[in-house]
C-alpha cells in the first residue's frame, strides 16, 4: 500500500510541474526564437511552417493570426529605447525611419492585448495615411491628450504595448535580421 501511495504521490508532482512549466512557458510570448531590435521584439520564425511547439502553443493560447513568414514581420514593444516600461500616464514619440516594405501599420494596444476604446476610434496608423517629414520619417505622438500631427490616444488603463507590421518588406522573414537605426525610436516625452 505504501508504494503505490508513493507513486501516486511522484506522478502527481510529476503532472504538477508538467502542466506548471507548460504554463509559464506559454503563458507570454514565446520562450524561443526572439530578435531584439533596440525596444522592438519580433519572432521571425512564428509564421513559418516550422514552428516550434512552444511558439505554436503561445499561438493557440492567445488565440491570434500570426503573419506567415512570407508576408511581412511584426515587431512589438512594451519599452521605450530608454529600456523603461511603457505607461499610458506618460507622453511618448515614435520617431525615425521605418525599414522599406510594401505598407506597415503601428497600432496601440492595452496590458491585455486589446484595441483599447477611445473617443477617437482609432488604435492605429497605416503607412498611406501617415504624415511623414522631408527626408521620409515619421513622428508619432502617443498621449492620453490631443497633441498636433501624428496623434495616437492612450488608453485610459496605464499598461500598454505597440506593435510595428512590415509588409512585403526586405526584412529577412528567416532571421528578422534589421537594423538598430533603422526602426523608429520610442522616446519619453514626460509623465505627470
């Protein structure tokens, strides 16, 4: 009797840090296969057929539709190129240049992945819509209040993330392989 209390006892240790890793593991983004580009992140990997089962149970899990790897590349950040953590309370800028690609999008999104509700309706820019300097850049102005130009409204929440679309860009699709100067740079304007 008191083997096959030990043995229970041992498979339910063993069920208990199995379903435990798998949780951490997947419970973000995906353990493996990150390129960091200054504060962007991108998984180039994540849409192509070889995916690792980690990366494809992060997909699962969150439920998204991840680009293929011969679409385009999505980088994201929840830094600023100081290394600080993103907040809604503070004023941000996104600027500089944005590598060659069919079109891109830069949307904002609250701590929990969603398209925050605001009074203007709108999350995003799209590279036909955005107003760019002379030499091609872009400024984006990211605040909870109106600002002149480029304007995104920050979410009322204070978590927050941004995620950059390249599509049909020279990006390599393969290694995510790009550039520090060549993504826009996120930088802090003040907090209250």
């Amino acid at each position: 009797m008191r083997s096959v209390l030990l043995i229970l006892a041992a498979l339910s240790v063993a069920a208990l840090a199995g379903l435990g890793s798998a949780y951490y593991l997947t419970a973000r983004e995906p353990p493996f296969g990150e390129v960091r580009v200054g504060p962007w992140s991108a998984w180039p990997q994540i849409g192509a057929a070889g995916i690792d089962p980690y990366a494809r149970a992060v997909v699962s899990r969150q439920g998204s539709l991840p680009l293929g790897a011969g679409e385009g590349l999505a980088f994201s950040a929840g830094h600023d190129s100081d290394g600080r953590e993103l907040s809604a309370a503070c004023r941000y800028h996104v600027r500089g240049g944005v590598p060659v690609s069919r079109a891109w999008t830069l949307t904002v999104y609250d701590a929990d992945g969603r398209l925050p509700a605001n009074a203007t309706g709108r999350n995003g820019f799209t590279s036909h819509e955005i107003l760019r300097a002379p030499d091609g850049s872009v400024d984006i102005a990211l605040a909870r209040a109106v600002q002149p130009g480029n304007w995104l409204m920050l979410p009322a929440t204070d978590g927050l993330h941004l995620v950059l679309r390249l599509y049909g860009t020279s990006v390599s699709a393969m290694t995510g392989a790009v550039d520090v100067g060549a993504l826009p740079r996120i930088e802090r304007v003040g907090c209250p």
